[in-house]
C-alpha cells in the first residue's frame, strides 16, 4: 500500500465501494445516435430566475429534439442559500410554465428515473466514494488550514503582487507526509479535501463551447476545495460526477460558470470522465436609459427576474 492509498483509508475507513462498482449501479442509457441528454441543476433557493427558464427551455428543446433525455437535479449543498419547501417550489414553477422533465425530482424528496438520488444533499456516499479515489490516487488530499491562514496568505500574496489562492508553494498542506497528517487527524481538527493540481498556469489550451465558440483557456492550477469538512461537496467536485453517472452529454449553464471551465477540465481528466459538450449561456440583460445602456438583470433590483412575476400578473405560459 502507498501513502496515498493509507491515507485514503485512513479518511474514508467506512467507504468500500470503488467509483468502478458504483458505476455499474447504473444502467447504460439506451438512446439513438446523437442524442443530447442535458438537465437544469438549481440551487433551492426559494427563487426561479426567468434566465433558469430561459436556460431550461433550451436544454429540453436540445435533448427533445435529438431524442435524448432532459432531468431536474437539486444542487443543495450550499446548507446557508437553502429556503424551505425551496424544491417544491420550483417543482411547481416548472409545472405553471408546462416544462416538463423526463427525469429528476417530482417533490419535495421525491425522484423518478434510474439515475437517482437527483438531489446532492442524498449523495454524500457517492462523492465520498470518489474522494477516496482521488487521494489514494494523489490527486486530492486533506487540508488543515485555518480561515485566519488564508487570509495570511491572501495578504502575503497582495504585498508581494503575485496572484492570490491557495496553489502551489503557497498550498501548505499539498505535500504533508503521512505522519504530519495523522498527528493533525489526532487532535480532531476540521479539515477539507482540495484538489491536488497538477496544472500549470502559463499552459494554455483550446476547447470548442457550442455557445461561445473556440475559446482558449489558461489550465487551473489552484488547489480547489472539493469535499467541505462538514462533508458536502463543493459545485466544483459534484458536477463532474453527477453529470458523469447521469450520463450528461451537454452542460446548458451560466455564464458565471465560464471561469471555472480549466478546473472542470482538470477533475473530468483526474476522474478519467470523458468530457462532455459545454455551452454557456449569456445572461439575461436588461435595457436602460431608453436603450443606451444594459446590466445584467438583477435578482434583487428587478421584480421581472422571477418567474413569480409572470404568473402573478397573469402572462400567458
Ligand atoms: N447549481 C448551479 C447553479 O445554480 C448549477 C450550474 C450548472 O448548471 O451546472 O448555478
């Protein structure tokens, strides 16, 4: 056994499924050449965005017209962003607009289909078993450090004018040894799991996104969090595997998301996923000053960004 591997077992000792077996759980979906299989992925936030809409009717219209399939997953890993009955309500939001999934959430706690649970908050076991994976592999590691080290850091790097984060000689924990990590481990510290990032930030490489087109991209190189220590995975960590065992073939997400594309690409490599086809969406502007000036529609500032709103002043689905 390596380092890795103890430690791995040392981490996750109640884990003993490989992310091999965990994947034959899951049926090969059976589908015509071609077609697209997507999803709409909100956080229960207690809110449904008209650009979620927007989103969510090109991702249906993509896989319904290619035969594919198109699921409703919950992402409500974010414990602090949640609102009660947050997933019914865009359950409902979905039903007055007559969007309906082949697959996904139907309720509060309720799923069809057979790639469930489609609701992160119910797949802990599942990223766990894909954080073993990771360090017994090298490719992440436990991280002690404190709130008050990072910001530390975060100012040694603004007096020194490098680049800010946790990445290489400044992720302290990257390459502890074993002994370093159990002697921590044995004063019950919090601790998270990062990324081991083997990327180099001067590298750049190209991908095609259907939306954006050829873009060029510099590779990540900072040691993301992926699994938090109160063991719910970050966006980062669960997107590669959620949309990997649901069989996503186009990820239809926001803009905002763009930035994070080099790391995505790092995990899909690191778990060996093939990479599926990204498109990311604009988002939704809203005009100003007759027309002379446009800023992104705003949750708080315009009541128009809720779907809310088209239903309550009687707009037509
Ligand atoms: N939960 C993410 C969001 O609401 C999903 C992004 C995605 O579609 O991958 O922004």
């Amino acid at each position: 056994m390596t380092d890795n591997e103890k430690l791995s077992q040392l981490l996750f000792e109640d884990v003993n499924v490989t992310p091999e077996e965990l994947e034959q759980k899951y049926p090969q979906r059976n589908l015509p050449d071609g077609a697209r299989v997507t999803r709409f992925a909100p956080s229960p936030t207690g809110f449904l965005h008209i650009g979620g809409l927007f989103a969510s009717m090109v991702a249906k219209l993509t896989a319904d017209t290619t035969g594919g399939a198109f699921y409703l997953r919950i992402e409500d890993t974010d414990k602090t962003r949640e609102v009660e009955g947050g997933i019914k309500f865009i359950v409902d939001g979905f039903k007055a607009f007559d969007i309906n999934f082949d697959e996904g959430m139907i309720g509060d706690s309720d799923w069809s289909g057979d790639f469930g649970p489609y609701i992160q908050s119910k797949r802990l076991d599942i990223y766990k078993v894909y954080a073993k994976d990771m360090v017994a592999k090298g490719n992440a590691y436990p991280c002690f450090i404190t709130e008050e080290e990072l910001e530390e850091i975060r100012k040694k790097q603004e007096e020194m004018g490098v680049r800010t984060g946790y990445y290489g000689n400044w992720a302290k924990w990257r390459d502890a040894s074993l002994e370093d990590i159990k002697k921590e481990l044995e004063t019950g510290k919090k601790f998270v799991i990062r990324l081991y990032s083997t990327g180099n930030i001067e590298n750049s490489f190209k991908m095609n996104d259907l939306i954006k087109g050829n873009v060029t991209l510099r590779e990540n190189d900072m040691d993301t969090v992926l699994l938090k220590s109160d063991g719910f995975p970050t966006y980062h960590f669960a997107h590669p595997i959620d949309d990997h065992l649901m069989q996503v073939t186009h990820i239809t997400r926001g803009d905002e998301w763009f930035a994070s594309l080099p790391l995505h690409v790092e995990l899909f490599k690191k778990f060996g996923f093939e990479l599926p086809q990204y498109c990311h969406f604009a988002p939704l502007m809203k005009l100003e000053n007759e027309g002379k000036s446009k800023r992104k529609l705003s949750k708080r500032k315009d009541p128009e960004a809720d779907m809310q709103y088209y239903i309550a002043h009687g707009y037509p689905k």
